[in-house]
C-alpha cells in the first residue's frame, strides 16, 4: 500500500457484481451451490457489497432462475450489503420475501435500448421504478438505481451527456440513494467520461454517484481512474472479471475486481479488501466455470508463483 | 516462434501506412542471444522506407552499431536499467559498465549524425530487486540524457506500476530531463497501462511506445501480456481529442495480419470488440 496520492478519495467503496452482472452474462449456467459458495467466499475478502442475484423471471434470465435458494443459502456477514436486482415490484417483493435487505433498478440513458432490453419506453420504466422505489421506501429499503449506455449504446450510438444526468435525476429524485453510471458496451473513453460525469454532477451529489465501466475496449481503468480523479468514490467491478459482453462476442465486459484493486492499492486509496482473498475467489470460480480468468493481475500472479 | 523475414518485412511495410511516424524495425544483437532478431540485416535493407517515418534500431555495442549503420539504419537506441541486478542478470555487467559501454556507441552515432534514444528499464520495479527507487530512474535518465539521447523512454518492464508509482517516478525524473525529452513504454501485464499511460500523459509526456495487437507476452511471467496494444491506446487518444496521425482501422488490419501470420489472438481489446460505434 503506497501513502495516498492527493487529490483523490481517501477511501472507495467497490461494489462487487461478480454473482449477478458478472454470472448472468457467462453461457455456463452455474449450479446453485456454486454461486453461493463464490458468494460467502466474496463475503470473506472485506468487500463492502457483493450484488447477489437478480429477481427476474427465469423465462429471461435462466442463469438468475434460482434467485431464492441464493438468497436464502448465501452467509449474511455483519457490515456487508447483499443487493439484489428487481425490475419490477413483482421481484421486489419477492426478493423481500427471500430476504433481501437492500435492492437495485435499471435504468438506460438510450430509448432504444431500453425497448430492446425491458420492451419499454425510459418513461414507462420509470414509472414501474417508482412503484418500487415507493414500497421500497415504505420499508426502509435501500434502492440503488443504474443508468445503462451512460457512454454509448450498441443500438443508437453516440449518448448525450445531458440525457444520462436527466435519467440520472429522476432515480436520484425518487429514492435511489446511489446512481452507478454504467458504460455497457465500454465504448467510452477518458474524454467522454470526464464529460459524461460533468453533466451528472450538476444534478447529483459526487456522493451519490458511482461508475461501472465496461472493459471490452480495454479503456476501463483509464476510465475509473478519470472518474476517481473527479472524486467518485464507488467502483463497481467483477471477480475475475466475470461476465463478457453480451453486445460483441467474444469479447470482454466487467472490469476485473483484482485489477481495480491493484491500481487503487497502488494509489495509496483504502478500499478494506483483502486483493488476495480476491484473487482466490476468482480462482476458485474460474475453476469452477472452466474458464481463464480475465483479471490481468490474477494471470500475472499465478505466472509469477505469487499465488 | 521465429517469424519469417518476409513477414516482418510485410509487417513493417504495413505499419508505415497507418501514420505511425516511428516503427522500431529490429535488433543489431548476436542471434546467439536474440535468435528472433538474426535477420536484422536482411529487415532493415528490405523494408519500404517511407519519407517522413524514422526506423529506430537497437544497438547494445559498437559492434552492432557498425552493422547497423552498414545496414542503412538512420536512427538507433541502447537500453540502460534502474536496477543493477537486472543489469547484471540481462547483460552481465553494473550500470556504471553498461554506460561506459553506451558511451562508444554514443560518439560513434554522434561523429555520423545518428540520434540516439535511450530506454531505462525497470522504471516502476524490478523482476529481481522489486521496488525501484524514483531517485535512481532519474540518476541514470540523467546520465543517458546528458550521454546525448535525444529521449529517455522509460519502460515499465514487468507491468507492476501503477499511476500512483508512475506519478512519483515521473515527479523525479522530470526534475533532471526536460519533458519533451521524455516518453513512457508501459507493459500490461497487471492491466495498469492505459491508466499509467494517462497519468504520464496529464504531467506533460507526449511520446508513447506501444506494440501492434500487443505482441510480446513478459518473459518474467509465464504466460502474462506484455506490451500495451497501440490499438488500444490509438483508441483512448482519439476519445481524449488528442492527435496522432495514426488511422486505427489501417492499425487494426495490421494487427489482424501480424496474428494471422503468428497464428494467434490479438492482445487488443479493441480489435477483440465487434461492435462497432
């Protein structure tokens, strides 16, 4: 750990995605006690948040069909957030049911790509939000709200930062506490992040913001690093950088957590997680799921003998 | 494997087309130790020299300086190291020895006109010494620099460096070395590069090696990446509004050809991408 570089966040909350985002976009459909064996590794590793599973119909996302056994097998350790996604209040209460304890929507900056993804309009998808966001709120539960495409989307292209802090504001304005501004395809840049997080900043506090970038072009430490430098202060990333990308095949998706926390440890930030503990849940899922890991850092180690 | 003449020559010729104004064609070392690079006489006389694009050369000796220049090379480069015992283990010799061994090289190449660019490795650590201290980056960018190297390419040789050890190596050095003087050569191995890059890029440098489909894995872990992929970097510049002259789709077909002929996959992230924006 080197003294903390000035001008950056002391501390950084990194918000695992892994057994959600990272397992729902790997073709291998991964058995329930794995998943939550992976989790109460996770738990172990000092990671403040570890986004669980998602209460979605299995018609749509198989790999997330055994929701409730997840939620309900799943150690629960004191100071660490298990999150669950729920697109509707059907999951919500559901999850609840099972439960959770803390739950996440998802929105989009692009219209195309939310009719493609949830068939409809930013509009109406706000509307199912509130529903939630509503008894959500009525029960104490913390809702975190994500803006999808923040940097690009596969459908339209080019998005304007104006459209990412707009959508932004009506989930911060109906109770999400948190906004992770997701770069989905990973398209972005550190010019169009700057950007990006420019426009988002007029209308939510830096607290309230968080980034989830997307590696498929290889840009996405170059990105958080930009965001960290504008004072973000919440990273979301993926053990073993599950979780390719739906949108270009073959390629890459979630940023490794192994890599974001080597270049965090290596600015001096506090992040409280153990990079070895890490690293073997990587190993321990990789193994699992019969594939290469995608986290730089875990390829190097296990090279050197380090681990 | 060792690539055929024929190929690094289409690969050289190929690259010229892409803007890139600087390709490092190939080594004057005894194929004894670098048998990958035993053709470098018959690469530099059969490459396309194209006006306007400079085709440095590494020469660690007088001697391959000689037949460098015999050769018809314009431009060359000698590598010094931050650390003494990866000095040693790479070239048998201390520090101190490595650069009176330069100095030959460098009145040579300054009685012929040829400029000079020095690398340091080990910049941000060592394979053998671990951590390397920022003040002897700078020490030996200063000695190299005031040899006469006309730029001081600091390489991350093993990938550890992260913008927090690159910023401190960079405050340091930039007290002894103008930075216009100054270019990093990042190694992905940790996948720190691009962010490393960056940070050198917000302190004022502005010459940045990088290598097509990042070819070269690190030979101190085993199946590790090494280099950073110029496409990769190509593409973060371009979102940053920051010129090059390089054409990324002409570097991407380049990339394309080097792994077909090496019967591989690309190390670039952005030439794995199909989508397309």
């Amino acid at each position: 750990q080197e003294p903390q570089a000035s001008g950056l966040p002391e501390y950084i909350k990194i918000v695992e995605v892994g057994p959600r985002d990272g397992l729902q976009n790997e073709k291998v459909i991964v058995p329930t006690d794995i998943k939550i064996e992976l989790i109460n590794q996770l738990s172990k590793t000092g990671l403040p948040a570890i986004e669980v599973t998602s209460f979605v119909s299995s018609k749509w996302v198989p790999q997330m069909a055994d929701h409730k056994e997840v939620m309900r097998g799943i150690e629960r350790h004191p100071g660490v957030q298990y999150p669950v996604l729920t697109p509707n209040l059907q999951g919500f209460h559901s999850a609840i049911a099972a439960g959770a304890t803390e739950v996440s929507v998802f929105g989009a900056a692009s219209e195309s790509f939310s009719k493609m993804n949830i068939n409809c309009s930013i509009e109406e998808s706000i509307e199912k939000f509130e529903e939630v966001t509503k008894s959500a709120r009525n029960m104490n539960i913390p809702v975190r709200g994500y803006v999808s495409c923040a940097l690009g989307c596969p459908y339209e292209g080019n998005v304007v930062p104006d459209k990412v802090a707009e959508v932004s504001k009506r989930l911060y304005s109906m109770g999400c506490y948190e906004i992770s501004l997701g770069d989905t395809i990973g398209v972005g840049t550190p010019g169009s992040m700057k950007k990006m997080l420019e426009a988002v900043m007029k209308e939510i506090p830096l607290s309230a913001l968080a980034v989830h970038c997307h590696d498929t072009y290889g840009q996405a430490l170059a990105n958080i690093l930009t965001a960290i430098q504008m004072g973000v202060a919440v990273v979301d990333s993926s053990v073993a950088g599950l979780g390719g990308c739906p949108y270009a095949k073959g390629a890459t998706g979630n940023v490794a957590t192994e890599d974001v926390i080597y270049m965090l440890n290596g600015l001096g930030i506090n992040t409280g997680v153990n990079l070895y503990a890490v690293m073997e849940a990587g190993n321990f899922i990789c193994t699992a799921l019969n594939k290469k890991t995608n986290s730089k850092v875990a390829q190097a180690s296990f090279s050197t003998g380090t681990i | 494997n060792i690539v055929p003449t024929p190929v690094k020559i289409s690969l050289i010729n190929m690259l010229s087309e892409t803007g890139l104004q600087v390709i490092e064609a190939t080594s004057f070392v005894s194929p004894k130790w670098v048998p990958q690079m035993a053709d470098h006489t018959e690469v530099m006389q059969g490459i396309n020299k194209l006006p306007g694009i400079s085709y440095p050369v590494l020469t660690p000796n007088l001697k391959g300086f000689q037949a460098a220049v015999a050769a018809g090379a314009k431009e060359v480069s000698i590598f010094g190291a931050a650390s003494e015992q990866f000095t040693k283990k790479n070239i048998n010799c201390s520090i101190e020895e490595s650069l009176e061994r330069f100095d030959e090289v460098m009145r040579a190449a300054r009685a012929a006109s040829i400029p000079v660019r020095g690398y340091v490795s080990c910049v941000l650590g060592c394979p053998y010494e671990g951590k390397i201290s920022a003040a002897k980056v700078a020490e030996v960018s200063k000695k190299m620099y005031s040899m006469g190297c006309y730029e001081i390419s600091l390489g991350d040789t093993i990938g550890v460096g992260t913008p927090g050890s690159m910023r401190e190596m960079l405050a340091a050095v930039m007290k002894e070395v103008p930075v216009g003087a100054l270019a990093v050569h990042c190694h992905d191995t940790y996948g720190q590069a691009l962010a490393n890059i960056l940070v050198a890029l917000q302190m004022g440098v502005s010459v940045v090696d990088a290598s097509v489909a990042g070819l070269g894995g690190c030979p101190y872990a085993r199946g590790a990446s090494g280099n950073v992929a110029t496409e990769d970097l190509v593409y973060m510049l371009n979102g940053l509004g920051i010129h090059t002259g390089v054409d990324l789709q002409k570097l991407m077909d380049t990339g394309t050809f080097i792994c077909n002929a090496l019967n591989r996959k690309t190390n670039s992230k952005v030439s794995q991408a199909s989508c397309r924006l």
